[in-house]
C-alpha cells in the first residue's frame, strides 16, 4: 500500500480543521441564539434568524482565519449577473410551486377552502417573507457556503455536492412531521442548489430558488417544512392521500415535489447560466 505523501496528508487535516471549525461556530450560535430570540417571536421568525446568524457569523469567522477573505468572497459578492441568477432562481422556486398547485386543482387532487376566523394580513405577509429570505441566504451560506466550496476545491463537485446534500437532508430530520419522502426530497433540493452553486459560482441562484419555494409555500396556505405558517385566510385542502400531499410536512413531503425538482434540473440546466469569465458574483 502506498503510504500518503506527507503534502496531502497537511491538506487532509487543514480541510478537516476547517470543517471542524465551521461546524462547532454553526451548533454555538444554533445553541445560544434560539434563547434569546425565542421570548420575542414565533418559531418561524426565531428559526430564520438563527439561522441566517449562523450561517453568517461561521462564514466571516472561518474565512477570515482561514482565507483571510471577506464574506462576500464566497458567493455573496455582487457582479453583473447576480441579480439575473437571484431574479431567476425566485421564478423558478415559485413557479415550480405555482405549477404544483394549479395541476393538483386542475385534477381535482385539492380544493382551496377559507379558514375561519382569519384574514390575510399582507403586511404581515410581506414580513414574513423578508424573514424566510433571511431563513434563505442562512441556510444557503451554511450548506453551500465556505464549508462546501472548501470542500469542494479539495475534493471536486461531486464529492462536496452530494455530502453537503444528504447533510442538508438529515438537519431537517428534526423538523416537526417530517417523512422519509420528504427528507429524500429536501436531499434532492440539497443536490440542485449545490449544482446550481457550480453551475454560476455564486450563491444568488440557490438563493432564488430557495426563497422563491418558500415564500410561495406561504402565500399558497401551505405548510413549509413541518411548519404551519397560517397568515392567509385559505389554505390547500387535499383529496389525495399524503402520497401526493405530503401530509402534515408540507409539500416537500410530496411525490410532486419530486417531479418538479427533476424539471428544475432540467431547466436550469437549459437556461444556459454556466459563469462567463470575468463577470464573476464573488466581489
């Protein structure tokens, strides 16, 4: 067996280092963070903000002890193309969820119904959408930020996409209601907002698609990741089993999400968005 040459074995232990400490600032600040916020707002509200403080806290900290780089430098700096990706990313994830509810009503799997004694409450609305966007970047900044780009320099696309992935799948275990086809979907999301990351070398894409699935979650009176959101007075009221509905999880523990998560690929893949050299998002 030939033994590891000592070069690769100090890239091997800086990588996990690095990982390492990403890994233990992100649990700190999802540890600490949740207690102070908690008292002051719902579990929607605490959980984006939490996570959007990890993500950013466990970036700038790692990368500046590691890269001496600024935050910006890994896929949030603002280029030429970064509001395309971002513009295309929010059409994609809403409209993806658009085209689920308008096929389920069409089949007759889902009629919308009012619900009692609550109204839509738009500025709350446009609240919480600034929270899931928060939520968004967080997420995307902790599981396709500097830990997956380190990753990835170090071990290829594949190798970082679907670890980070399953990873993404697994942290959402958690989540109230959570079904095996929902965690095998958010893991396929993990793959495609990875994927979309390479494809651009920016975090804007991801960032799109993610928000724009959530928000239209929320605005279609659907549950979002085991969470029931409720600031519209209708909701989705399924005749399809959880096959389809995804149960009390949402949608993402749906067959049809499965579906449209495929078109995605597909799409994004044809919208020809591959980085052009020199106009680059990272600052």
């Amino acid at each position: 067996m030939t033994p590891t040459p000592p070069a690769d074995r100090a890239k091997v232990f800086a990588l996990i280092q690095k990982l390492a400490l990403f890994f233990v600032i992100t649990v700190l600040v999802q540890e600490t963070l949740p207690k102070l916020i908690r008292p002051m707002a719902d579990l929607l509200v605490a959980s984006a903000l939490t996570v959007f403080a990890a993500g950013a806290i466990s970036n700038e900290i790692a990368a500046r002890i590691w890269e001496k780089g600024r935050l910006s430098d890994f896929g949030l700096g603002w280029g030429p193309r970064s509001l395309r990706d971002l513009a295309i990313g929010i059409a994609g994830g809403f409209g993806a969820i658009a085209a689920i509810v308008l096929y389920s009503l069409a089949a007759r799997f889902a009629v919308y119904e009012s619900v009692p004694d609550q109204q839509t409450n738009w500025a709350y609305v446009i609240y919480l959408a600034f929270m899931l966007l928060l939520g968004a970047v967080g997420e995307e900044t902790l599981f396709r930020g500097y830990a997956f780009q380190s990753l990835r320099r170090a071990m290829g696309d594949f190798a970082s996409i679907l670890p980070m992935a399953v990873v993404f799948g697994v942290v959402h275990m958690g989540n109230a209601n959570a079904s095996i086809l929902g965690i095998v979907n958010t893991v396929l999301w993990g793959v495609l907002l990875g994927w979309s990351y390479v494809l651009t070398n920016s975090l804007w894409l991801p960032i799109g698609l993610h928000f724009g699935w959530n928000v239209g979650l929320m605005v279609s009176g659907i549950n979002l990741s085991g969470f029931t959101i409720g600031v519209v007075g209708y909701q989705l009221h399924w005749n399809k089993g959880d096959l389809y509905s995804g149960g009390a999880y949402g949608l993402e523990g749906s067959v049809l999400t499965t579906v449209v998560v495929a078109v995605l690929f597909y799409l994004v893949k044809r919208a020809n968005l591959e980085e052009i050299p020199g106009e680059s998002g990272a600052a």
